[in-house]
C-alpha cells in the first residue's frame, strides 16, 4: 500500500498550532482514524467516535500505516519534517494560485501542492475570504 493524501479546512485562528491540535481533537472524538475507521474517511458520514483512549493510543495502534488523517501530525514546524505541518512558502503560493492570499475554491480546485509533500509530513495555507483569513488548509500524506 502506499501513502494516503488527507485534507482538511478549519476556522482560521492566528495560533496555527492551537488551529492544529483542536482539529486533531476533533478529529479523534469522531473516529475519523485509522484503525478506528476503514479509509477514506467520510467526513459528513463517518463518526463512530473515539476507538482509543488518546491520540497518542491511536498512533501507537495504527503502527506504520500511521493513522491517515491529521492525527499523524502533531506540531507547526517552519521547514518540512516528520510529524509536522510547514507553511507552503510564499513563492509556491504565487506558482500555484496566483496569490499569496488563496480563497477556499482556489485551493480546491487545485491541489497540485500535494506534490510538496513527502510521506509522514503536512503543510498549511491560510484561506482567505474577502482579504482576510478564514480558514486554514492542513494536508498531508500517511506514513504508509
């Protein structure tokens, strides 16, 4: 098997760390994990809720495969590495979309930033609304 692409958008908050660990938690409380939930995950249908005492069980459970969600991903780091989400640089920003200020449809539309990640790593971008930030964009690939 190889590594799982996820994707999430969350309420922008300035603290992109704290803006990582609640959606960690939110993630975990619904079960949206593997081996808590078979992959992909359906986000409007999938919630069997927390198979593990902490997220850190979890990670321990889903062994190599890591658990194909957000949850692989456990702090902000300004450079790619394992376990973290990095900014998507300014330059790449403007080769990809346009803008250093990408609206949510922007980002959907073309996720050519996959291509950024390596397996085990995440990356974030600020999605903006109207010239402000709304939202935050974390994706990543699993482990395996």
């Amino acid at each position: 098997m190889g590594a799982e692409p996820y994707l999430y958008f969350t309420e922008y908050r300035a603290d992109i760390g704290e803006a990582l660990e609640r959606l960690r938690e939110q993630e975990f409380e619904a079960g949206r994990y593997n081996p808590a939930s078979p992959f992909p995950f359906d986000r409007r249908n999938d919630s069997p809720g927390a198979q593990h005492g902490s997220i850190e069980e979890a990670r321990t459970a889903a062994e190599a495969d890591g658990t194909r969600s957000i949850l692989d991903l456990d702090h902000i780091s300004e450079e790619p590495e394992f376990f973290a989400a990095s900014p998507l640089p300014d330059e790449r920003l403007l080769e990809l979309f346009g803008t250093t200020q990408p609206t949510r449809t922007t980002v959907e539309k073309d996720q050519d930033f996959f291509e950024e990640i390596d397996r085990g790593h995440g990356i974030y971008i600020i999605v903006y609304r109207d010239g402000k930030p709304d939202e935050i964009c974390f994706a990543g690939y699993s482990f395996d």
